[in-house]
C-alpha cells in the first residue's frame, strides 16, 4: 500500500466535507477563490491532532531557521 498521497487525500476530504459540500458557487472564480482559502487555512491555522492540536503555523515557530 502506498502511504505518500495520504496526506493530500485528507486535505480533499476535509476540504470538501468543510468547505465545499455545504457552499454552492456561481463561477469558477468563487471556487478557486474557495480552494485557495481553504488551502491557506488547512496548512496554516487548522488545529491537527498530529501536532498536538496545534496549527501548522504554530508548532514551527520554537523551530530553528534552516541554514
């Protein structure tokens, strides 16, 4: 079984049962717009319990900058 893609399956699925079922969109514009926001907050400011209900943003900044 190939476990590489199982992080982007789960964005999909928590993007659509979030976002995207419960929104209808009049133009292929609104839903990128949609898409976008959805991106930004799911990497950055969306609680995951892997990082021990901290965001993304969040459980990086106590790390040291790549040189």
């Amino acid at each position: 079984m190939y476990w590489d893609n199982s992080p982007a399956e789960s964005f999909w699925s928590t993007s659509k049962h979030e976002h995207h079922h419960r929104h209808v969109y009049a133009t292929k514009t609104e839903l990128v717009a949609a898409i976008e926001n959805c991106i930004h907050f799911y990497s950055g400011t969306r609680r995951h319990s892997k990082l021990g209900m901290r965001s993304p943003s969040d459980y990086e900044k106590p790390l040291p900058a790549a040189a």
